[in-house]
C-alpha cells in the first residue's frame, strides 16, 4: 500500500489527516509482515500502529492485553471507527459461554479484524484450538514490557507467549511499550525470538510535563490544597495499597472534591463504572492503584500526583505519562520519603533471591531520580538511554525552576572514583558509600575493607552526600551501574580519564526527605501551626468568666480539647470555629461570638499568621456510621444492640456519643439510662456534674468512692452534657 492509500485509511477510519512521529513507517513495516518493535511513550499514539493494519490486513489481529479494563476501553474506540460492532472483540473471563459463541461466529465470518485477548485466555487449549483454525494476520503485544522480569509489571504468563504463538499461527509479530529500558527492551526481544525485528524508538521526552517532588510531609492536606487550587480539573492520584486508596477517596469527597476509588480489590462492574464516570467527566479526580491508566486514553488529566513513590522509574515514567496527553501542560507532584522506601524494601522480603536483587535495584533508581538535584527530564532520559541538554527543560522541573546551591566538586569526585577503582568496580552504592564516609557495617569487615588504606577518605561527609555524589557521577556519564550485576558500579571511559586527569566538576546540594508524616494519619483540623500558650490561657480565663455568668461548669461550654484545637487553628468566624476538634454548629452559636471575637483581636495584635489557607475536615466527622448511630438512638434501640449491627464494643459506642454530644449535637439516651439506674441515681449524678469544676471521670469515681460503674457515670454525663450544653 502507498503512502496516498495509508493516509486514505487513516483520513477514513480515524479521522486523521497526518501520522504521528513513527506511526506511518511502524505500519508500513507491520503491513509488510515484518517483526516490529515499538518503543513510544505513552500519548504518542502507540495503539494505531497496530488497529489500523489490522482493519487493512486479510485475517483476525490478536492483540495481548494485561488489563480487562483496557481491553474494553480499546474495542469501544475501534467499533465508533467502523460501521458495525463486529470489527472488535475481547476474549476474556468476563465473558460467559453464550457471548464466547458469538465472538467465535464473528471470527468464523471474517468480521472481526481485532481480536483482544488476555495471556490467561491464550494459554486455554480451546481458544488455542479455536485460533489455529482461523486465518490470522500477525500478533501485536501490547504493554510488552510485562514480558521482562526487569520491567515494572512483570507477568509470568507473559513469557508463555512465544510458544502459544508458534502453536497458532507463523505470522508476523508487533510489541509495543511505552517504557522499556535497554535492558528490558533486549530481554523482550530474546523472550519472543524476534531479535531481527525493526525497532521503532521515539524520544521519551515529554516536553509538556512539569515534574515535582515533595517531601511527604502534611501529605493528605497538601494534596486537596493543590486540587483546590485547580477546580474542575481532571486528575489521578496513584497509592500503593488499596487501603490507602480508600482512605484517600473518602478524605477528598469528604472535603468536597469529587473523587472515586479505582484498585483491583473493587469488582469489575464497579471498576468499569468509576472508569467511565471519569471518562465522562462526571467525577474529577481518580484515586487508583497502579491497576488504573494502562492504554486509559483521556487526553485532558492535568494532574497527576502519587502519594507514595512507585516501586520503579519505568513506573514513575508509565502513571505520569497519563497527564497532559492533549499537549496541554500536565503536572505530576510526588510525595517522597526514606520510610515509603523502607516499606519498599520489606515487600521483598521473602521473595526469591534474584528477584529481590532485580527490586532493589529498580528501587535505587529511583530513590535516585527522587533525590537527585539535577534535571529531573535529564536524569528519567537518561535511564531510558537518551542524552538530554537540561538547558531543554525551560523550567518544568522543580530542580530547573529552583535551582539547587551549587558547590566544586573536582575532590569527592575524585575520591569517589578512587574507591571505584581500589574496589576493583565489584561493589555497589552501598557499600561504595559506607566505605567513604568510613561506617563499619558487616559486609565492610566480611571483606576486611576497614583496614583498607583508602577506608574513610570520606569521612567527613556521611553516606547520604556520597550517594548523592554517586547519583550525579552516573548521570554525568562517569560512572554506570551495570544491570547485570544488579547495580555494581563501573567506571566509562570518561570516568577513567577523569580519574586520571580531575577537572573541575559542580555537584548541585541536596534535598532533605527525612521529614515524612506518620503512615497512616487523617489530617485533621487545626495542624497547621504550632501551639499558642498564650492564647490558650485567655480563652481559658474567658471560660471561666462565661461559666460563672451562666451558672454552669466551664466544661460544658467548651472542652479544653476544643480549646487547644482553637491555638492551632485561630478561628474568625463561627464557620472557621465549627472546624475546630468538639465543636459543632449549634455549641459554636450558643457560646462561639465572644471566643472568636477575642481570637480576631488577638490574632490583629500580634500579626498572627493563620494556617487557614486549608482546613482539611476530618473522616470522622461526616462518618456514615455516625449518622447511622444517630437514628438508631432516635429509634431508642438498646446501645449493645446499635454495637452489634456495626462491629463495636459498647466501649466503642459510648466514645462515639460522647464525640457527638462534645461536637454539639443532642442526643437523647434517657430511654436507655431509665432502665439501668433508678430515678434517684441519676438525680445524685446530674447534680455532682452540675457543681463539679471538671467533668473527669476519674475524678467523679472517687467521689461516689465506687458506687457506680464507670460506664453508668460515662452515660449520665453524655445526658448532662447533651441536655447542659446543646
């Protein structure tokens, strides 16, 4: 077929006037029933190289892919290209036996041009059977590098793939991959017995993505800041447990961004429909683990930010190529600290050994690219084997933007190289760093090398400068980790002439990520600043003078709780103040103005800088349960009863009240006190609450000197409180 006729069929069935890049010559070659190999980065059009040969070739294309959900995606753009549904199937355990026949009539018809299939469905000996006996016009593999155990998904029934091949059909074959590493792309190539293939590799650069790393620090809270700030926006935001998915989620729907949870713990219907309502733009942002975006084609997402770090640079460079796919800017922010890769790390354990070296080793990497101050584009190009001029950038990267202190680094650089060198380019960064900054770890005295006479010639520098060291020799072309020996450093010729002859080298200062949040914490309200002591003992005075006015316990009025949360927070207003830990609507009307009225003044006096940029509402407090807990009250179900239907203890559930009446809501449990104490018991313990200058139970048990339970004393001041106090 002539170029003409090539651009005909892509003018008809897609609409296009002109090929991407490579695209023209990747399907002449396929055409051409020749071997190709597609290396292009995600948006650049990878999935027309093979859907468009496909509807010109005599045969079925069986296309191989990872996810369900993508296949889907793919047959659903390919039937709005033709005039019948036909054109495209997917063969799959979705499917039941009824909609497998009709695949197969449309096959048997020579309808169907594409044919997606998942490697489970391949290896069945029926399809394989069923495949033989039909004419075939070549296999496309796509997200080809799932064949490597050094790519970023690997899947054993992947390797399979050749062999099922061979059984079927002797056609040509297509991979294709939006990230593969030279490593990668030649273990593929091996995998498949296709070394003769023609490569297509297109530049990994995508000029129009603004890269940033974050110290994970206020995480939760900095990222609803940020999709505040971008209103209507569409986003994904990538965790590494489902749990955290989630969590995530609910803490954004919470806090008024409309979001969704997508993680392959979720069945396939509502995974499908979370997919399309993004697709739609019925819902912003996608809260996914990595299960979400393979081949997920919406050119529009602006943002994209991972609240962990991804296992792998091939990772990294997969989920923030979601972004900006339109051309239009996209920024991908990542949350990064040492203890996301400490839990990394424990994830291999247990695993076989060479796997865990394999792991490791992707994860140096990127704990390198997390922490390096080079160009961040330079160094991801880099890794893909691609040179690239920094000076290219035009600032979208966080380290071009704001560029790190500068210091001459001829010396450490050199030092560095020496210790390569004395090694005998056998070991790794590791132990390279301990061995220079002189730290006397087990593997150091198993070879003996603190008695080295080049042990801590770096001692003055500790191992998170050398490594640092490390991560700008390789990027500088001096030195390289060789893959093979799972990260061993070795010297290039550039770095033996430099350490023959040193000359002047910049080394750029480094980041610090130590500062991370604790794993599992909900922001809460009121975290953003520190504690204000002063302040705190006027509102305590001002309790005081307003319990004395109103002839009730300080207490009721306000928690001492709430009010330390109001010395995080300095609420204005009565709406700030309703943010604050204990403070509901309705107590923030009764006793709120004279509160805020004096915090406004204070905060004016002293210039005080508030941290209302952002609250972020906790979870809790638009918990479902909670509500749920609420109307089971106003039904007068016995409490044990209401702890049963949700999984809690008794224990649980009065705390859960207890928050409720504290936040100033009312809640009426007399039905349930009527039946434990008599009249009279409760008369004693209202009036005890009524005089007592605190409300500790501690404090109320000893004075009944053990007369009643500390449950029946809990329940009595939840009535007091509720009745007292809203």
């Amino acid at each position: 077929m002539d170029q003409h006729d090539l651009k005909e069929a892509l003018r008809t069935f897609f609409g296009f006037d002109q090929f991407k890049g490579q695209q023209e010559a990747i399907i002449t070659n396929v055409l051409q029933k020749k071997n190709t190999f597609v290396i292009m980065p995600t948006g650049g059009g990878k999935s027309l190289c093979y859907q468009l040969p496909a509807l010109l070739s005599e045969g079925t294309a069986i296309i191989v892919s990872p996810l369900i959900a993508l296949m889907k995606n793919q047959v659903d753009a390919i039937r709005n290209v033709s005039d019948h549904n036909s054109v495209a199937h997917f063969l799959n355990s979705s499917l039941s036996k009824t909609e497998i026949n009709r695949v197969k009539d449309d096959i048997l018809s020579g309808r169907t041009k594409l044919l997606y299939v998942a490697p489970e469905s391949l290896t069945k000996q029926e399809n394989i059977d069923f495949l033989t006996s039909v004419p075939i016009s070549f296999f496309a593999i796509d997200e080809a590098h799932c064949i490597s155990e050094w790519g970023h998904d690997f899947r054993p029934e992947y390797r399979r793939l050749r062999e099922i091949f061979e059984k079927i059909s002797d056609v040509a074959i297509i991979a294709l991959t939006a990230t593969a590493t030279p490593k990668v792309q030649a273990d593929i190539q091996k995998n498949l017995n296709m070394l003769d293939a023609t490569l297509f590799k297109s530049s990994f650069n995508r000029d129009n993505l603004y890269y940033e790393i974050r110290a994970k620090k206020d995480v939760e809270k900095e990222i609803i800041k940020y999709i505040r700030q971008r209103q209507g926006k569409s986003g994904i935001i990538y965790c590494l447990s489902r749990k955290k998915v989630e969590e995530m989620a609910e803490l954004l729907q919470v806090n008024g961004i409309n979001a969704l949870a997508y993680h392959a713990g979720l069945d396939a219907a509502t995974r499908a429909k979370h997919q399309d309502m993004f697709l739609m733009e019925e819902v912003d942002v996608i809260v996914a683990t990595i299960a979400f975006g393979m081949g997920i084609d919406k050119p529009d997402v602006r943002f994209v930010i991972h609240h962990d770090i991804p296992k792998s640079l091939e990772s990294y460079y997969q989920e923030t190529g979601r972004a900006g796919r339109d051309g239009g800017v996209g920024e991908c922010i990542t949350f990064y600290s040492y203890k996301d890769i400490e839990k990394l790390e424990k994830f291999l354990q247990g695993k076989p050994v060479a796997e865990q070296e394999i792991g490791k080793q992707l994860l140096s990497e990127i704990v390198s690219y997390s922490e390096t101050s080079v160009c961040r584009r330079k160094f991801i190009l880099h890794y893909f084997g691609e040179t690239f001029d920094e000076k290219q950038c035009n600032d979208m990267c966080d380290n071009c933007k704001h560029p790190r202190e500068k210091l001459e680094g001829k010396e450490f650089v050199h030092q560095l190289l020496q210790v390569v060198d004395f090694l005998q380019e056998q070991q790794k960064a590791k132990h390279v760093c301990a061995f220079l900054s002189g730290g006397v770890t087990a593997e150091i005295k198993s070879y003996r090398h603190d008695q080295a006479p080049l042990f801590g010639i770096g001692k003055d520098r500790d191992e998170h400068f050398w490594n640092a060291v490390i991560r700008q020799t390789v990027v500088a072309g001096l030195l390289y980790k060789d893959i093979e020996t799972y990260g061993t450093l070795k010297f290039t010729d550039k770095g033996k002439e430099f350490l023959a002859n040193p000359v002047s080298f910049t080394l750029l200062k480094q980041h610090d990520y130590s500062a991370s949040d604790d794993d599992d914490a909900i922001v809460s309200p009121g975290k953003g600043g520190a504690f204000d002591e002063n302040l705190y003992g006027m509102l305590l005075d001002l309790r005081k003078s307003l319990s004395k006015q109103n002839n009730i316990p300080p207490f009721v009025i306000f928690q001492e709780p709430s009010l330390k949360d109001m010395c995080f927070q300095y609420p204005i207003t009565i709406d700030e103040l309703t943010n604050c830990q204990g403070v509901g609507a309705g107590k923030a009307q009764r006793y709120g103005e004279p509160f805020v009225a004096l915090i406004a003044n204070y905060v004016a006096e002293n210039d005080i800088d508030r941290p209302q940029d952002l609250v972020v509402k906790s979870l809790i407090n638009k918990s479902v349960l909670k509500v749920q807990l609420i109307q089971n009250i106003d039904r007068k179900l016995p409490l044990e009863d209401i702890g049963r239907a949700q999984g809690k203890t008794m224990e649980e559930v009065i705390e859960e009240i207890e928050a409720i009446v504290s936040s100033g809501t009312r809640v009426n449990i007399n039905y349930y006190i009527d039946d434990i104490l008599d009249s009279d018991n409760q008369e004693e313990i209202y009036e005890y609450f009524s005089e007592a200058e605190t409300d500790d139970l501690a404090t109320a048990y000893h004075e009944f000197d053990g007369d009643y339970t500390e449950e029946e004393l809990r329940l009595m001041r939840i009535k007091f409180m509720s009745e007292m106090a809203n």
